[in-house]
C-alpha cells in the first residue's frame, strides 16, 4: 500500500501547499530560515496543515540535525542526552516537539537555559493556540507562526501530484470531506487505492460516510466558533447561537469551556439588564460540570436561549475597564477619613432609611454610565433619584 503521507510530504517551501504566508520566498518566516537568522519558533494550526512538515524543511533549509519529539512521551534525559552531545559541537542541533501544548512546567524549564543561550534551535508544533498553553518565559524567547486550514484549490493541488484516477465526483467528496486537512485526505486516498477497485463515490463513502468534522479544539477553529458563538448572543440571534453552539459540542468542545463562556458573557453582555443571566449561567456550568455529554447539550441550549433573548448591557464591562484605566494611568485618590476603618464622622446610610449624601471619593469620578435596558434602566433610575435629593 502507497504511503501518500510520505510519498508526498514537500521537502521544500516551494513544494508546501496552503500555507503561501510562511513559505513564499518573501514571507517573512522562510526569509528569516534561508538567511540563518529563525529563532526558537512554535506552529500552531489545524491537523494535517503541514507543522511537522515544515518543521523538517526548516532543519533541512538551515542544516540542522533533527530531532523530533512528541511532548505526551518526552523525557527530560532524552533532551539533556542531545544537549550534552552538542555542547562543544559547531551545529547545534533542531529540536522539534510536537503537541507542544501538552508540556509540563518542569519540561519547559528544562528547556529554558538552552533557549537562552541558543545552544539548540527548538521547533513547537500545536493544534492549540501557544501563547494560552506555554509559560511567559517560553513565548518570551520565541516565534508564533500560525498555519491555516487547507483550502480546496491547494488540496486540488495536491491531488493533481499523484497519478491515482478517479472521477470529478469521487475527487470532490475526496476534498471537501477532509476538513481542509491534507493528511487525512491523503491516507483515505491511500485506503481506497489499496482495495485495487474504482475510486468512485460510493467506495470513499464506504471508508468515510460522513465529512470529517474540525474538531473544535483545533486552533482556528475552536476560536472561530467559540467567538462566533459569543458575537451571536451579543447580536441577540438565537439560531445562530445554536447553531454555533452545536458547531462546538459537535467538535467535541468540553461542555465546561462552553459555559465558563457564557457565565463570563452573562456579566460583560448582558449585565444588570437581567442579573438573573448571571445566576443561571453559573449553575448552567456547575451542573454541566457534574453532568456531561449527551445531557449538558441541553443545559447549555437552556443557557444560550436565555442569553439571547436577555435585554444587553456593557455597563459593567465598560465601568471597570474605565477605573482600571484611570488607575494605572496614575489617578491615586486620598481616600476620605470617614470611610476608613477607625475614620471618624462616618454616616451608617441604614440610619437614614438607606441611603445618606456622604463623600465617598476625595475627588468625583465617573465610570459607571446606566443604560436603559431592562432591570438596568430601574437601577439608573433609583441611583438618579437618591443622588439628585438634597441635603
């Protein structure tokens, strides 16, 4: 049985599909590889886009020895054995760490001083994003490249480089469901030429009756949809949100990300217009939590459904954003003596049917703007009425 995989792995950047933005002879990735000057990097992208592939045209371009790990079975004496090996060495040799996301603490400390000192060049490869999984120390001292889903036409591409026959209809179902991912495209290709019968449709269809989903934990999509999810709450679609919703349990997104999600979008959102979206977010991802998939489908509907049909507010999320801002940009306020805890000429606001004019900054400050929606509006209204009474 042909390895197509292998067979058809690009051994150049010229050869690479898909990925024009890292590999065309002025992107800025392959420069900085021809001219000798690429710097510890991390790949992230969808599965089957070309990480490892080009990873192994990076060590081949810049003649590097190369040494390729999987970060759920790295041991720390494996790497320690090569940087021993190479200390006094004139190369240094391309370490390449695959699921790079999947690295312990203690591993990325490993590799810290030898980052440092540019001993070994190390190549990460994730389906997730590094700068939310590395430490600061590790981005700090390296590259991100982000590699896109493949498009059809550069699938088509890769196609046309094999001499397998096959009808447009066949060669169609082949492309589209593959997901945009070349490998898994290439071995259901591999499969079905070995069964030496007509690649036809119903033959790939036997081997894969469906189209390959992207799981929603793969770079780009997981932040797609997960942001597509959101955008349509905030636009109040409610079938857009299902949809979207649905798009992320189908990819097989953990329900607890989902709600943590929609408990964060209950407060920046929807607010004070409805304080109840919070409540019910929030048991939302505490049952969702103790239940699981299939039922937590459910839950999280609920919750979405709610969600958008609840009246919007940013107040909260504008409010903090605006103190925070006046913070650090240097507004330190004495605060007054009354509010201090053994302060003097406090006025206990119960004592005055709950509420009494009293100064509780040493300057007057304004970051909270109420907006006329929902329960929101009546907050306004109360805190206008009680401000504006006179002494």
């Amino acid at each position: 049985m042909a390895d197509f995989t292998y067979l058809l792995r690009p051994k150049t950047f010229d050869e690479v599909v898909g990925q024009e933005h890292l590999c065309t002879s002025d992107a800025p990735l392959r420069s900085l590889c021809e001219s000798g000057n690429l710097t510890h990097s991390f790949l992230y992208g969808p599965p089957g886009c070309g990480k490892t592939t080009l990873a192994r045209i990076i060590a081949s371009v810049m003649d590097f020895p190369f040494y390729e790990f999987n970060a759920t079975s790295l041991k720390i004496e494996e790497l320690r054995k090569i940087f021993n090996q190479y200390e006094n060495a004139l190369t240094k040799p391309l370490i390449f760490i695959d699921e790079v996301h999947r690295l312990a603490k203690n591993q990325q400390e490993v590799l810290l001083p030898v980052m440092e000192q540019n001993s070994v060049l190390v190549i990460g490869a994730s389906t997730e994003n590094p700068y939310f999984s590395l430490t600061a120390a590790m981005r700090s001292r390296s590259l991100l490249f982000e590699l896109k889903t493949i498009g059809v036409k550069s699938l088509e591409d890769l196609l046309g480089r094999t001499d397998i026959a096959m009808d447009d209809e066949a060669k169609e179902y082949l492309i589209a469901s593959s997901g945009g991912d070349a490998r898994a495209m290439l071995k259901l290709l591999e499969v079905s030429s070995a069964l030496n019968k007509p690649i036809t449709i119903g033959l790939l269809k036997s081997l894969r009756p469906s189209a390959q989903a992207q799981g929603s934990s793969e770079a780009g999509v997981h932040y797609d949809l997960a942001s597509a999810l959101i955008k349509s709450i905030r636009g109040s679609d409610a079938d857009a949100a299902i949809y979207y919703l649905a798009r992320l349990i189908d990819g097989g997104e953990p329900p607890e990300f989902i709600a943590r999600r929609l408990v964060i979008l209950s407060s920046e959102d929807v607010g004070n217009a409805n304080p109840q979206a919070l409540t019910l977010c929030t048991s939302a991802m505490m049952s969702v939590k103790q239940i699981g998939y299939p039922e937590s489908r459910i839950i999280l509907a609920q919750a979405v459904i709610y969600l958008c049909a609840s009246p919007k507010s940013n107040t909260a999320y504008n409010a903090i954003n605006s103190a925070l801002e006046a913070v650090k940009s240097g507004v330190i306020l004495e605060i007054p003596d009354a509010i201090r805890p053994r302060g003097s000429n406090y006025l206990y606001p119960h004592d005055f049917g709950g509420w009494v004019q009293q100064k509780y900054l040493s300057k007057r400050l304004k970051f909270v703007e109420y907006k006329n929606s929902g329960y929101e509006a009546k907050m306004g209204e109360w805190m206008e009425k009680v401000w504006n009474q006179k002494d």
